[in-house]
C-alpha cells in the first residue's frame, strides 16, 4: 500500500494540474500524405461486426485532429468518415481523467479512479474487453507507441492499482487474453526482473522485428521494437505504428479460429506525450501518423466487410486552440493553455457494421460496454 500511495505522489509531482502560460507553437511545410477514401459499403450495416479495431488518439481532441487536418491541406482518412460522436471522459474519482482511469472505462467498461488499470473502485480486477469476448472464442491484440505497460494498453491487459507499477503489469502479460502486442520497447522490457522476462518469453514469441514470415505462425506474438523505432517520430521512428497496425490486423484474423473474430486496440500514444510537453510540432507529426494507421485500419474494414472500427480519444490533452494557419502552405499554429489533460469531450468516429451505435453524446466507459456487447453477440 505504501508502494502505491508513492508511486501516486510521484505521478502527481510529474503532471502537475492547473493553468500556465499560453504557449505557441506552429508547423509549416508538412509534406503532403494522402488519404484513404473509404467506400463505405459496409458502413453503418446491421449485421453484427465479426471484428472491432478501437483506435485510441491519446490526448486526441478535436484540436489535434484539426491541426493535422489543417497542415496537411484539409486531407485526414479520420475526416472521410461519417459515422461521429462525442465521448465524454471524467473519471470516478476526477472531473479530468488520467490515461488510466479512461483506458480503464474503455477496456472495461466502467468508471474507476484515476491511476488504477483494470481494477474498479474498489481494487478488484475487472473483466476487461479480451478476458469477455475470449469465452466467444475472440482473439485480442494491442499496438501502441507508448510502452506495453503504459496506462492504455495496460488497461487491456494487466489489473494493477497503480499504472506506476510497471513489473506488476507485465507480469500480468502471460496470463492475459492477448494472442499479439506491438509496443515499446526491447531496452524497456530487458529491465524487467530475470523471472518476468522468461515467463514473457515462455507465453509468447517475443520478436524486435516482424521480417521473418514464421513469426506470423506464432501461436501467441509480441513485437518489441527498440526505443527509437518506438519513440517519437521527430526522434527517428518510421512506420512502427501502421505496419504493426496491419501486421496485427492480418495476424489476428489468421488466428481467428473458425472465424469467431478479434478485436484489436491501437493506440497512438505520443500525441498526448508531445501535448504535455506543448510541442506543436511533435504533437501534429504525431498525429497525422496516426491518421497513417487509421487509414490502414479502414482499408481492412472495406477488403473484410465484417469489421468495425471505432476511433477516439482517452482526453484531450494541453487545452489546444488554433488561432492561424493556412492549409495550401501546409501551414498551422496553435496555443497551449495547460501542460496536463483537460474535460472537453473527445470526438469518436465509426466506420463498419454498427458504426450508428456510436453516434450521439456517450461515456467512455459506454463505449467499452457497447464493445462487449457486440463482440459477445448481445
Ligand atoms: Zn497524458
């Protein structure tokens, strides 16, 4: 207990709430990247979707979707979409939720305190979206650019009080519902005690690359790449997060015994880190490779005709406004009000078989339950 309460101070200190200074930041000359056009044949079916991919923009409000919107001349796949709502995202214990507590409401549909992954108000494990949909014989993955033990997809995986607990939580790992992970990183796992490393490697085909054809035989996968190729994109990283995104998709529906379906959790972690840090550049790049993995996510959808993809956000991250840009020049500024998360609803978009079902005003923990439901045939 005291371990938690310190870690919980710690995180505190870390991200600090309230006000600040308005900070500026712009972005000019963003090379061009298309679009996917969907075609929208299985949008807004009633048939039951067999698979659902649930895109996470950590820190992802309209703001951000916007100014990647913006730089790249008014062309994002997330804004060809139809189907589109709000979610709103307090936590059980805050008016401004942390990742957790929203990953949390997410992956298992309820409304907890913030800093608790996959536990309830009380501490007690709570089914998460894999542990309920495995008894249907569904298979799970998840891919993020944050680190496997990062408050969202730990929420999809582990039941710790605290998300500072990172050994607990990838010692949750083996005995998880997952089948696949994409995250960071290989140096970050190597710094896990000796006996979390060899139960991880027993479960699972841990990989630092997805170039051997075997590796998609694997009964049970996990690519951990290095801490650049997971990192920021300023910092070096390419294509981890579509290419795993894909990878993952492929995977998955190949691993779908006599095609019961899977579902999938992507997350785009560093829009919310480069928010924190109120780094406009960073954040928009962030973004706009994000909308790369959505576009991959509903390609797949339209060749698969059974899929349903949900994009949305935890929060919204730095109380992001845009005040001047123009598009044709690729060109946008924004200011930051806060360094920490804010209230202001998130949008979500679906595209699929029963995308209509996330239309209109809904609590993030809803969302997780509609997921449930529809995975579980309810
Ligand atoms: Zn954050």
């Amino acid at each position: 207990m005291k371990k938690n309460l310190l870690l919980t101070l710690a995180l505190a200190v870390m991200m600090p709430l309230g006000a600040q200074e308005i900070v500026k930041g712009s972005i000019e000359d963003v090379p061009r990247q298309g679009s996917y056009q969907p075609t929208f044949k299985s949008d807004g079916a009633k048939k039951k979707p067999l698979n659902i991919i649930l895109m996470i923009g950590d820190g992802t409000g309209l703001a951000q979707i916007a100014s990647g919107y913006f730089a790249n001349n008014h062309e994002l796949t997330v804004m060809n979409l139809k189907h589109m709502g709000f979610v709103t995202t307090r936590s059980a214990t805050d008016f401004t939720t942390d990742s957790s507590a929203s990953g949390t409401a997410y992956a298992c549909g309820i409304k907890t305190y913030n800093y608790a992954v996959g536990v309830d108000q009380e501490k007690k494990p709570a089914p998460n979206i894999p542990e309920v949909v495995a008894k249907k014989g569904v298979v799970s993955g998840v891919v993020s650019t944050d680190a496997l033990d990062g408050a969202t997809p730990a929420s999809f995986f582990a039941h710790q009080p605290n998300r500072g607990m990172a050994d607990e939580i990838w010692a949750d790992l083996p005995a998880s519902e997952l089948i696949f992970f994409a995250a960071g990183d290989k140096e970050r796992f190597e710094k896990r005690p000796e006996a979390t490393q060899k139960a991880v490697k027993e479960s699972f085909t841990v990989v630092d690359n997805l170039n051997d054809p075997a590796y998609a035989k694997a009964s049970r996968l996990g690519y951990l790449p290095t801490k650049v190729e997971a990192g920021y994109i300023v910092d070096g990283r390419t294509d981890f997060l579509p290419k795993s995104t894909r990878y993952a998709m492929d995977f998955l529906k190949d691993h779908s015994a006599r095609k019961r379906g899977f579902f999938l959790m992507v997350e785009g972690a560093r829009i919310d880190k480069a928010a924190h840090a109120n780094q406009f550049e960073s954040m928009v790049k962030e973004m706009l490779d994000f909308d790369k993995a959505i576009a991959e996510a509903i390609r797949f959808a339209d060749e698969d005709g059974n899929t349903l993809v949900i994009i949305s956000a935890d929060h919204e991250t730095g109380a992001l406004s845009i005040a001047d840009g123009n598009p044709a020049e690729g060109k946008v500024s924004g200011t930051y009000v806060s360094t920490w998360h804010t209230a202001i609803p998130v949008p979500i978009f679906a595209y699929g078989p029963h995308a209509q079902d996330f239309m209109g005003c809904q609590g993030n923990d809803e969302v997780g339950r509609k997921i449930m439901n529809l995975l579980t045939g309810k």
